[in-house]
C-alpha cells in the first residue's frame, strides 16, 4: 500500500487515503496520554488490511512521539492484543 499514514490534529484523527476513499481513526489526546475512540474503514477498502494498516501507522506515530494509549476503540485494542510489540504503549 503506497499511501502512508498520516496524522491530522486538526480533525484529531490518523488518516489512511487508499483509491480516493479515507480510512481513519479518531482519538482523543490530552498530555502524553491519547485515546483513540474510534476507526472507520470504508465499505469500499473493506478486507484489504487497511484497517490493520492505519492501526500500526498510528501506532508507530504514537511510539515516536513518547505517547501511552488508551483503547477505547474496540478495533485498536484488538489490533493491540494480536500484536504484542505495542503492549508496552498501553497506559
């Protein structure tokens, strides 16, 4: 997947653009604390890993920039739970 990731504070949310259509997922941040709250995944990028895809780009943001996570997003916190390398950022 060539698009990359990216976070857009203004909208407070990690966005994903793959063929026209914005996958993202929408959080919360409040000191070195965000929580995300929900990821939308549209009908049309469904079963392509996008969803997977955003969840680890934001991730990898979130670990950069010293951040701990909150999971209330039920697809963030699976994503996490299968993928053990992000453990250490839950709060």
């Amino acid at each position: 997947m060539a698009d990359q990731v990216t976070d857009n504070p203004a909208r407070q949310r990690f966005e994903l653009t793959v063929d026209g259509h914005t996958a993202f997922a929408a959080y919360a941040l409040a000191d070195d604390v965000i929580t995300f709250t929900h990821t939308v995944v549209p009908k049309e990028l469904a079963g392509r890993g996008v969803g997977s895809t955003l969840a680890r780009g934001a991730l990898d943001n979130v670990r950069a920039r010293h951040l701990k996570v909150i999971a209330e997003c039920p697809f963030i916190a699976a994503y996490i739970a299968k993928h053990a390398e992000f453990a250490d950022l839950l709060a």
